[in-house]
C-alpha cells in the first residue's frame, strides 16, 4: 500500500496555491482597471475597499456593460469565471485544517467550519492539488496576454497595412486562437457518514 505524502507536501502547495493567487488577484484588478475610466488613484482606493468577490461581480458589469468586441468579452467572463472558481478553492483551501495519519502524514482530505461553525470535510488529494497549482499558472499566462491584448485593442497604432487589420484587430483574431486555461475542478465536500439508529 502506498505511503500518505509527508505534511510538508501538502503546506508546500497550500503556500504555492496562496501565491498563485495573489499573482492573479492583481490581473483581476488589471481587469478591472481596463474598463474604469479614472485616475489610476481612484481606481486604487475603489478596489482596494472591494473584496474578491465584489470585484469580479463588479468585473463581470464592466465587461458587459462597456466591451463591444464579442471575442474579448468572452475571454473576460472566461476570466472571471475561472478566477471565481479558484476563488473557491482557494478559500476552502487556506481555511482548512488537513486530516493526518497517525505519522503526520497527509491522508488527502481537509476539513472546514461554515460560518455556524459544522465542520465539514472535502476531498483534496495531492494530486488534484498540484493540478490546482498548475492550472493556475497556466492561466496567469493567459491572463497577461489578455491584458495586453486589451491594451493594444485600445492604444495599438490605427495604422493598417495594405487594408489589413491594426495591430490591435490582429491581436484580437490571434487571441481568439489561443487555448483557454483548463478550469480547474472545485474542490468537493464528503458526503456525511449516516450512523444507523439501531
């Protein structure tokens, strides 16, 4: 039978997941920032009061409210999509507690109280946690090409060459080409045991 991987495996990736995180929450800011048409200052006061969550709500109503084109609109709400899916792990993740062998050993499953405080456990073996961390510096990537994408769609040179496409329109059809990020799957709670009444 196999071993359960050490705890230092799994603090390892719960730090990895911690900082992956904090590299995206700045491109949902980035995201953000594209459409507000302020001061950089006050768009840094107006996200700094929001939580992650407020922010990509209020992310998604920028997007649909003020982007026309339809390949970017969609490469924003798959964004945000994938940052709220992160965004729930995430937070399942760093407000757990790992269940371990009697060596200290990390069994694959953790356990989170609600806001009544039950505690409620979920799986989160090793394996799916490296494939979080991966997936989430894959999109990081993406995420940035989007974010120059969006700035040259707006700030590229209008210039065409021989009646093609700006740089900004190029950029945009080459975009559209670009694989999406896997969205990683949500981390799911165990079904409580049933204790028989007899």
């Amino acid at each position: 039978m196999a071993k359960n991987p050490a705890i230092s495996t799994y603090a390892k990736l719960i730090g990895e997941v911690a900082i992956q995180w904090n590299i995206l929450e700045r491109r949902l800011d980035s995201l953000v920032f594209h459409y507000l048409t302020v001061e950089s200052k006050v768009a840094g006061f107006i996200l700094g009061e929001m939580g992650n969550e407020t922010k990509a709500n209020f992310a998604k109503f920028l997007i649909e409210a003020y982007e026309k084109d339809d390949t970017l609109r969609e490469s924003g709400l798959f964004a945000l999509l994938f940052l709220n899916r992160v965004r729930e792990n995430r937070n399942v993740l760093e407000h757990s507690t790992p269940h371990l062998d009697y060596d200290w050993a990390y069994s694959g499953s953790i356990e989170k109280s609600d806001k009544r405080g039950k505690r409620r456990a979920f799986v989160a073996p090793v394996p799916q946690l490296k494939e979080l961390v991966s997936d989430m510096r894959h999109a990081e990537t993406y995420f940035e090409i989007l974010q120059t994408v969006l700035h040259t769609s707006i700030y590229g040179a209008p210039d065409r060459y021989k009646g093609g496409p700006t740089i900004g329109e190029a950029m945009v059809r080459a975009h559209a080409l670009l694989p999406r990020p896997r969205l990683p799957d949500k981390l799911s709670p165990l079904e409580p045991v049933e204790v028989p009444t007899t």
